[in-house]
C-alpha cells in the first residue's frame, strides 16, 4: 500500500519535499532548498525524511532552487538512483546548481572568516560545485507526455505546467488491484502569458492531488496591463532623471521582463534606454532560454522569427563581469537595471538598492512573490528603514508593486485547471502557501466538489 508523507513546503512556501512510500521504495516529488532564517535553513536542508540511500529516485517538478536545490546534499549523503526532469528543466539545473553551490560556498567562507568566534563556531556548505557535478551524473532528461517507468509498479508523466522554462506537473501511477492515479502539480502557471505554453488541460482525472496554493487567494492583474504600467513607471523615472531598479529572479521572471520590454520597444511603446540585466546567472539561463524554443508559444515563436531573437539581442545589455556592474554605480543617466535576486536576500540587487533607494528620484519595482522576513518583502510594506549589508537606509525611493508579472496560477487559473477533478478525487492536500492562501484554495476545492481536503503539516503521513 502507498502512503504519502510530507516534508517539505507543508504550511509554508519553500523547500518543497514529498515523499511517496511505495512498496519499491520511498520516491522523492522535488528537493527542494528551504529558504528563510540563516540558523532553520541549515537545520532543516541538512536532514531528510528518510535515508538517502534508500531513495528510489526524484521526480522534479521544475528548476526553481525551492523545489530542486537539496539534490545535491541528497546525493552527497548517499542518494545513487535517477532523478527525473523534463529536457529543458535538466538543462537549467546546470546552471541552477552550480549557482547555489557557489552561494553555498561563499556563504560558508564569510561566517568562518568574519561571523566566527573560533574554529568551533565554523560551517560547511551545504554542497559544493564537485557535489553538484556528481549530481548531474544521475540526471534523466524525458519528453512530456510520455509516461515513463520509474519504479517497480510506478509510472510518471510530465505534464507541461506552464510556470516557468520546462516546468511540468507529475502523474503517478501506482498498479495494484486497481490503479491508484495521483497528481502532483508543483507550481502552476497561467494562462495567455508570454514566452511560454499554457498548462497542460484538462488535466487527467487521478484519485489523489497534491497541489500549490501560492495565489490562491488572489486574482493578478492583466499581464499586458502590467506591461504597460512598468512602460510608464520608466518614462515617469526617466523623466525625473533617476533610475528603475527591478529585483527579478534569474528563471523565468527575468526573461519575462526582458521580452515585454522587447516587445514594447519593437512596437514604439517606450524609447529606448539604456537597459541592463546584471546577474551572470540571468546570462546563462538567458542562454538555456534560447537553446529551447520548443517550449515557447506560437506569440514567442512568431516575434523571434521577426526579431530575430525573443531576449532583446542590441536593446539589452548583460553583464557578468563585477567591474562592469559596479561601474553602473557611477552611471546617473537615467536607465533600468534587472538583477537577482528576486527577494532581495543576496546577490547584486542588494548593491544596486543601496545606491538607489535613499535618492527619490529612482524607482524599485517589485515584480514577485516576496515571502515573509525578507528584504523584499519589507520594500513591498515600504518600511521607512531597511537594512543591507547591515547598515540601515532610509527607503526614499518610489516604490511600485506589479503583480501582474507573476507566473503563479492565481484563483481563476486554479479553478479552471483543478475544480474539473474535485468531485472525483478521495482526498486533495494543499501545500505550498502561506496559511491564508492554502484556506482560500481548500474553500476552492471544496465548492468545487472534493469531500477531503487536507492541509498537512511536516511529517504528517497519509494512506491511499
């Protein structure tokens, strides 16, 4: 009998993990990086709910480090078996991990040389680049839509998500007397959105869902409204002579924005401006971007055969070398700069925002999710001081929050994606949101038909 068993993303919004118990082995649904306070992310991506060794295989959602970034401590610590991903997602771990062990390991040097008191208080990464190079060794690139055996009576298939660049809902299949058929969304995406195909519908009728909840409770703006408005906050900061200063995650958000300023610039909607995106991790799944345009849609299609290009070829510069961004310090021409990270926890943003938000003639526009106890969560509540790189800055810069870019389902996309399997399911298990957004999507599910809507939290486990 199979059982489920949640450890990961369970009343909160990161380090997705859960796990099916089946009669071959435990199989792992993501792998995620538990992102939040220094002290409980070491804590808790350090462990796992059952031995390494005796994980069967992974099945990945999508590259987001939330959902993908403890394989390589999983592999480290005795994991030997496949992982599985869609072609393009395989792709962007690549470039995903390396990044994150490279932030591991720099994270782990400045606390040992600067934060410890003694050779007693050091740390060590989490993994290194080696442990994400021997990870990738064990990486299975698959089709969507083509089911795939993955354990002795177990069959997965990726279905397209629609969230980010190869981003797939799972469909497991479990033999048995009956097939017991359950679905795994991950993150879902929206419908009508650039560059990338809508989710996959309808989706397959199946006994169980385990589903995301982040905008559950909300209904985002228009994207080519949202468009339009960042077309206009930017002529209103040029005008001013100031800067616009967009923190964007390096997957996906980045890419959005960058087309959509493509797109506006093409048709005559904004003049163009020095625009630059400073991130060598944009850069490079930038490039991943570019070596999968069977993932785009015919309106993503269409303008790169016209552009020649979707990610602004002249228009855009990208920087990777430090001098290079540090030199845009020195720069006060009026100009827009897209950098990592999206929450402002790390990364260059956090330069570019010291050098910007005291003087109110810049703008900081916040395009994601900011999760609670960030820095970007505290520029979207405009607190009056916030602190980088521990000194305080006064926030005087204009702050703008577009929603609309964000590559979440919100209420509509999930009720048209899953209220279709609500009356047929025996249970549904809401993960992955802050608890006002998992209420709002089991009222969902329940108006929708589905009698078992459960809310679990770390460790619960679940027959089926």
């Amino acid at each position: 009998m199979a059982e489920l068993e949640f450890h990961g993303a369970a009343e909160t919004v990161t380090g997705s993990l859960h796990v099916l118990h089946t009669d071959d082995g435990a199989i792992y649904l993501d792998c995620g990086l538990f992102q939040g306070r220094r002290e409980d992310s070491r804590r808790i991506n350090q462990s796992f709910p059952t031995r390494p060794a005796d994980v069967k295989c992974v099945l990945l959602s999508h590259a987001h480090i939330d959902h993908s970034g403890r394989l390589p401590r999983l592999y480290r610590d005795g994991f030997t078996g496949p992982s599985y991903a869609t072609r393009a997602t395989c792709s962007l771990l690549s470039v995903m991990l390396a990044d994150s062990a490279h932030i591991q390991e720099e994270d782990a040097r400045f606390w040992n040389e600067k934060r410890a008191e003694g050779p007693q208080d050091f740390i060590q990464p989490l993994y290194t680049h080696e442990d994400v190079l021997k990870a990738m060794e064990h990486f299975l690139g698959v089709p969507y839509n083509q089911p795939l055996p993955v354990a002795g009576g177990v069959t997965a298939t990726f279905l397209e998500a629609g969230h980010v660049l190869g981003s797939s809902s799972v469909l497991v299949e479990l033999d048995g007397w009956r097939k017991t058929r359950l679905l795994y969304t991950g993150d879902l995406g929206r419908f009508d959105m650039p560059i990338l195909r809508d989710p996959h519908t309808p989706l397959p009728e199946v006994d169980y869902l385990i589903t995301e909840s982040t905008y559950a409770n909300r209904r985002h703006n228009d994207e080519a409204e949202m468009a339009d408005k960042l077309v206009a906050i930017i002529q209103e900061t040029r005008a001013a002579g100031g800067k616009v200063v967009i923190p964007a995650f390096s997957l996906g958000r980045t890419q959005h924005l960058v087309y959509a300023l493509s797109q506006a610039i093409a048709a005559g909607k904004l003049e163009p401006l020095p625009i630059y995106v400073d991130s060598p991790l944009s850069v490079n799944i930038t490039q991943v971007f570019r070596e999968h345009p069977e993932c785009y849609d015919a309106e993503a299609r269409d303008f790169w055969h016209s552009q020649g290009g979707v990610f602004g070829r002249d228009m855009i510069r990208y920087i990777t070398r430090v001098d290079d961004s540090k030199a845009l310090n020195d720069m006060h021409e009026p100009m827009v700069i897209i950098a990592s990270s999206g929450m402002c926890e790390f990364g260059r943003i956090l330069h570019h925002l010291k050098n910007t938000v005291e003087d109110e003639k810049n703008t900081v526009v916040m395009v994601g999710f900011q999760a609670q106890h960030t820095l970007g969560r505290r520029i979207v509540e405009r607190a009056e001081q916030i602190k980088i790189f521990g000194r305080m800055y006064e926030l005087l810069a204009r702050v703008e929050v577009l929603n609309g870019f964000s590559a979440h389902a919100d209420m509509d996309d999930f009720a048209k994606l899953l209220a279709p399997l609500a009356p047929r399911l025996k249970a549904a298990f809401v993960v992955h949101g802050e608890p006002h957004q998992v209420s709002a999507m089991r009222d969902t599910l329940v108006a929708a038909g589905c009698s078992a809507v459960h809310i679990p939290t770390k460790g619960d486990r679940f027959k089926l």
